[in-house]
C-alpha cells in the first residue's frame, strides 16, 4: 500500500474530505475512489464495553450444568442451517 501525507493544498482540493472522494485523469478515466474513514476504523475513537451479566452470573449459570458446546460444534450446526 502507498501512503500519501495530505498537505494543506491537497486539502483544500479535496474537500478537507467530508465526504468521499473519486479521483479522475485528463480523459476521464476513474483513478480511484477513497471514502472517508468511519469513527469505528480508529481504534482511538473505541469505546470499552461492560458485560451484560457480571461474572458471578456467568458462574452460576456454568454451574448449572446446562448445554455447552465448543467452537467446532456450533460452527458445524451452523453450517447445516
């Protein structure tokens, strides 16, 4: 992948890209199409999660001895379906 560093000139040309962007040559020929990076591609912008349950539950229902099933097994049921 080549990376380029936008200066303020490129900037300006562009947009300050707000929106995506197709790049054209002199016959009208589509160089590229760059869209806009969305919030969730920056891992800075991530917000942590919190589990649903805490972990005492999680424990409580692993001691139930209800069904569990490993990787494997819930990829073959779901290849089935």
């Amino acid at each position: 992948m080549i990376r380029i560093t936008v200066d303020d000139e490129l900037r300006k040309k562009f947009g300050d890209f707000k929106q995506d962007v197709e790049l054209y040559d002199e016959a009208g020929r589509v160089l590229g199409r760059f869209q806009i990076s969305a919030p969730w591609t920056d891992p800075d912008q991530w917000e942590p999660l919190t589990p649903e349950i805490s972990q005492e539950e999680i424990e409580r229902r692993l001691a139930e001895g209800g069904a569990t099933f490993t990787t494997a097994q819930v990829i073959e049921r779901l290849s089935k379906l």
